[in-house]
C-alpha cells in the first residue's frame, strides 16, 4: 500500500476525501451516543437496532424502488424503532428477559430481511443492485449528498446531546432520582434511544447492518479505559469512532471488493486491545506492574520491620541479624537476600558480617515512618 | 411549624402481578418528625417509599405532601435511594453527584455553576466529606457513598425526606454521625422518614415510628406503638428481644435479634 500516496489523496482525492468525511461524521455520531449506551448497560441495543434495520431498508426500497439513502435510512430508522418497542413490550407484558427479547427480536428481524433481500436480489430487473451492500457495508459507495445528510442528522443528534447534558448524565447515573426531580424519564429515555437510533442508521451504509454495533460499543468501552470524566469520555469516543471509521474506510476502499464494516472493526479492535492493555489504572499491564511493584514495596517494607521489631527485643538498633532468622520471619516469602542487598543499596541496612544484617540509622527511621503511616491508614475510614 | 401532615397515604394497594406488595395502606406522617418504616424482608418498606415518590405503578390510593398532591409538590421532597440502585464506576465525582441534587431547581437546560458548586461544598462538609470532592465516586466505601447520597439529598433542600435505609453497610461511627444529621434535620422543622432494619435502634433514634408487613400494622409515636404486640404482629412470632411484661422496654443486649439475624 502507499501510505504517503494514500494521505495525498486524502485531501485531493474527491472519492476518497468524501469517504473518509462520512466515515469520520459516522465515527464521531456513534462514539459519542455510543457511550452512553455503554454507561446504561444498553451494549446490546444497539446490536439488535442494527439488525433489525435490514428488514426496514428491504422494505424501503421494496415499496418505494428508490435506493435514495434518505429513504433507506427511515427505512432503517422506523424497523429498529418498531424492534426496540416489540423489545420493550416484550419485557413489560411477559415473563421473557430483557437479553432473551433482545435476541429473540434481534434474529427474527434480521431473518426476515435477508428473506427480503433475498426475493429482492431474485427480481429480474438490475435496481437491486448494492443493496446488499448494507449487509457488510461500502464505504466507497458514499456520495456526496449522503455525507451531507449524514452531517445534518449527525450534527443535529451531538446538538441535542449538548443542549440536554445534565439530563442525559443524570438519566444514566440515576434515573429513580431523575424521576424525583420532576424529569420526564420516560420522554428522556426516548429521546436518548432515538439518537442512538440516528447513530445507528448513519453507518449502516457504510459499516452494514452486522458490525454496525462495533461502532456503538467498542470506542466508547475503549474511552472509559483512559479516563473518569463523562465529558472526556464521549470526547475521547467520539474520536476513537472516527480514528477506527477514517482508518477503516480508508483500508477498504484501497482494497478492490473489501468490504468496510470488516475493516473499520479491524481498525476499532486494535484501539479497544490498546486501551484494554494500556490505559493508566484500568489498563491489564499497569495494573500487572502496579501489583508487582506493591508486592517488591511490601517485601522491602516487611524485612525492614522484621529487623526494627528484632531491634527492639534487643535493645539495640545496631544488632545484627542472620539471614536465616529473616528467611524464617518472612514466613518462606522468598527474595530476602535480594531485598537485603536492593535495601543496602540504599543505605538502609548494612552487612555487619557476611550473612548478618543490621538497619543503619536510615533504615531505622524509615521502618519507623512506614509503620506508623500504616497504623495512620487504619484509623482512616 | 406546619400543623398540617406531611405526608398523607391513602389506601395505597401496589402489586407486581398477581402479588400485593401493600395492601389498602393508610399512613398519616405529622410534620417534623423522624420516622423509621420497619417490618420483614419483602413486607414493602421500599415500595412504600417509591409510591410516594411515584416511582411504582400503583394499584389504588393516592398520596398528599401537605395536603396537596406529590406532583404539585415535588419540590418539597428529598429522596435516599439505596445505595446498591446506582453503578458507582459511572465516570464522575464526589461534587458532581452531589450537585445533581439541584437539577431539578435548576430546571431545563441550564448547567450548575457557582453556585451550585458551593452548595455541593457545603453539604459535603456537613456529612464530613469534604476532602472527597475530587473523589471518582468508584473509589469510595460503602459508607461514603451512603454520606454522598445524603450530601446530595441535602442540597435538595427539601421539607419531607424519604431515605432508604442510609445505615446500610456503613460503620458504627458514620452511623451514629448520620442519626445526628437526621435529628438536626428533624430540629430545623423537616419530616425524616427511613426505611430502618435494626431494630435495637428504633426508640433511641427515633420519636415516630410504622410497623409494615405489605399492611400497615401500626404507626404513630415510637413510646405508644412499638411494643412486643405489634411487632409480633409484623414479624411473626419470629421476634424475642423484648423482655417479657415490659411493652416498651428496652432492648435486652443479650438476646439480640435484629432482623438481619433471622
């Protein structure tokens, strides 16, 4: 591939410039409505939205034999709204689960639109041609006017985010209370649901109905990695979604006959493993190495106070001590001989005869102090 | 002080299917008192409290704050859920929670400021909390997330609180500091009502009291309706810590049975 040429066309090339704009609107859409999905515990919505608006795009075009993106998308839009409310109905009248109404309605919608698009891609005439392009998703396809119209729904939906940020905030941490407050939670809840519909049916064209809830969860669990702060968070997701969307249409449309959906999860993972691995507190190594730095922290801490504690039963701060007395009072920790030598070298105990060790002055103060910060620490609440 | 009630409920029927959970509860709470709902595990405690916030459908009955309806007088009410209802990992601190208890004052689309923030401060400091702030709420004991709810239920400024169970999981001493947050609540002229569970305590920490058990049992001063009688009425015969011919006696330290122990 030809990465520098790549970039060039980036900017200059129309085709490829109009791509990666609609991959990014749909990256930043979905990353930053995505999050809140992710904080509601709704990962799993917006799977089953974008798999029941196969059916929705097949009858779209099926009634109206356009395959205008405006009237797919509310195609799209109005079967996953007709999916989440079965969802909901399901969940209130009968005994079912949320999970299991979710995957009953997820497979039977997304079964029946590939029955659709099946009869569809039968018919002798050629207008069905691409529709099943919304399967796997094409980011090359993307005109001009779609990403217009994906940048007017995108826009607006961060807009209402913004305007209703202490409700959406409050709704997701809290809802019995937003209710006590006076906050229509119901209403909320919809408008909240509808703008990840509008996420959702923003990259369906271009990530396809199967990998589409990649989009949705995948940034926003890779943001929450990295930091604390709601705010920073759907940022941080919002340019997570359009990193892996830009990347991944990129990839595809460099590719003959690749498909983008396949590519932007490609890209989205690494950012996921990254952040899984890496993110400071939350990231696996760091709080491996965390772990294993308490741990040496600990061991140091116990021998300079098995040997304060012997101090004390002798009277005398300088008296030395075996190595295997110490072997003996860590209770079989191993590396005492290591620690010994690590603590030497900071000057906080000293070899008086081979095998036989005493605290320094230094070290003597210093078993003090950490015993006292850990009596301190117990009175803490 | 208002001679009026604080809260009136009548004939409040709440049922998840076919099971009642309170059945035909009448419940009159004066104004100005600290009030425990006690009864069994599943005897309606929380949905009690969640019917007059209107937070459950119910089945009949309508609830009053002072006389008039609760959404005309939403406002008035403060609200401790349980601490286990919220995900403490959501992505926000000590302050923010906190300052979510003026929301609903602040009305649509206006974001806190000042202050808002400076009353946040100021509850915190009330329930010692204040070097917690900064805090992720992640990072928070049990106890501390019981005094966050109560910070943020303080700057609700309301007249009639509703709490469900704030002791729960929290240490002898944040307990003992809570019980005197609620009685400086009660002093200023509030109503408290808790949804308690120890028993042992109900008398020293309370002057009003609701015996429940998906019916009202009995409700009124803790000295008049807190005796052996009702109580065994509400738990059954399952409860032995009160002394034998003493009906309002105290609790016998070595015959300790809170309901938790059962």
């Amino acid at each position: 591939m030809d990465v520098p040429g790549l970039f060039s066309d980036l900017f200059f090339d129309y085709t490829l410039r109009t791509i990666a704009l609609g991959s990014a609107i749909l990256g930043i859409v979905s990353g930053a409505l995505g999050s809140y999905a992710v904080l509601r515990k709704q990962s799993l919505l917006g799977d089953a939205m974008s798999h029941a608006a196969l059916p929705g795009i097949a009858l779209a075009f099926l009634l109206t034999g356009s395959k205008m993106p405006l009237v797919l998308i509310v195609g799209a839009a109005a079967a996953g709204w007709v999916a989440t409310l079965f969802i909901m109905s399901i969940v209130n009248t009968t005994r079912v689960k949320y999970d299991t109404a979710l995957g009953m309605v997820l497979s039977v919608f997304f079964g029946f639109g590939l029955v659709l698009l099946t009869i569809i891609q039968k018919r002798p005439d050629a207008t069905q041609a691409g529709l099943d392009k919304f399967l796997f998703g094409q980011a090359a396809a993307l005109l001009e006017r779609d990403v217009v119209t994906m940048g007017i729904l995108g826009a607006s939906a961060i807009l209402i985010t913004m305007l209703l940020w202490k409700e959406f905030k409050l709704l997701s941490f809290d809802p019995d209370f937003a209710s006590t407050l006076g906050f229509p939670v119901r209403i909320l809840d919809i408008i909240l649901t509808t703008l990840i519909v509008i996420a959702i049916v923003l990259g369906l064209q271009t990530v396809g109905v199967v990998l589409m809830s990649a989009m949705i969860v995948a940034p926003a669990a890779s943001a929450r990695q990295w930091t604390d702060n709601l705010g920073i968070m759907i940022i941080l997701s919002a340019f997570f979604g359009a990193l892996a969307g830009i990347s991944g249409a990129l990839l595809s449309a460099s590719v003959p006959r690749l498909p983008t959906g396949p590519t932007i999860v490609v890209s989205v993972s690494v950012i996921v493993i990254v952040s899984m691995l890496l993110a400071p507190r939350r990231g696996i190594l760091w709080r491996w190495w965390r772990e294993r730095r308490q741990r040496g922290r600990l061991r140091l801490e116990g021998i300079l106070e098995d040997l304060y504690s012997l101090a004390l039963e002798h009277n005398d701060p300088g008296h030395a001590h075996s190595l295997s007395v110490l072997r003996l009072m860590s209770a079989g920790k191993g590396g005492v001989e290591k620690s010994l030598e690590i603590l030497s070298e900071r000057g906080l105990v000293r070899a008086v005869r081979p095998g036989e060790w005493a605290l320094t002055t230094a070290g003597l103060e210093e078993a003090e102090k950490t015993m006292s910060e850990r009596s301190g620490m117990s009175d803490e609440r | 002080m208002n001679s009026e009630a604080a809260i009136t409920v009548e004939d409040l029927t709440v049922a998840y299917g076919e099971k009642p959970v309170l059945w035909d509860v009448d419940l009159t709470v004066p104004s100005g008192v600290l009030m425990a709902i006690i009864g069994p595990n599943g005897a309606g405690k929380t949905t009690l409290i969640k019917a007059v916030l209107d937070l459950v459908n119910t089945a009949a009955g309508q609830v009053l704050i002072y006389g008039e309806s609760y959404q005309k007088q939403r406002r008035l009410v403060g609200y401790v859920p349980q601490r286990g209802s919220v995900d403490w990992d959501f992505p926000t601190n000590v302050k923010d929670v906190v300052m979510m208890g003026r929301y609903g004052a602040l009305g649509w689309l206006k974001r806190p400021g000042r202050q808002e923030r400076d009353m946040a401060l100021a509850a915190l400091e009330k329930v010692g909390m204040s070097r917690y702030a900064e805090r992720q709420i992640s990072q928070l004991s049990g106890g501390q997330q019981q005094r966050v709810f109560l910070a943020r239920a303080l700057v609700q400024d309301a007249l009639v609180y509703l709490m469900d169970e704030p002791f729960q999981g929290v240490d002898a001493t944040t307990e003992r500091a809570i019980v005197s947050l609620l009685q400086e609540l009660r002093a200023q002229g509030r109503t408290v009502v808790v949804v308690h569970h120890d028993l042992q305590t109900v008398p020293e920490y309370f002057d009003w009291t609701a015996l429940l058990n998906v019916r009202l049992i009995a409700s009124g001063p803790v000295q008049e309706v807190f005796t052996e009688e009702n109580l065994r009425l509400t738990y059954g015969g399952r409860v032995s810590f009160l002394r034998h011919g003493e009906p309002n006696g105290a609790p016998e330290a070595e015959k300790r049975t809170g309901e938790r122990g059962i």
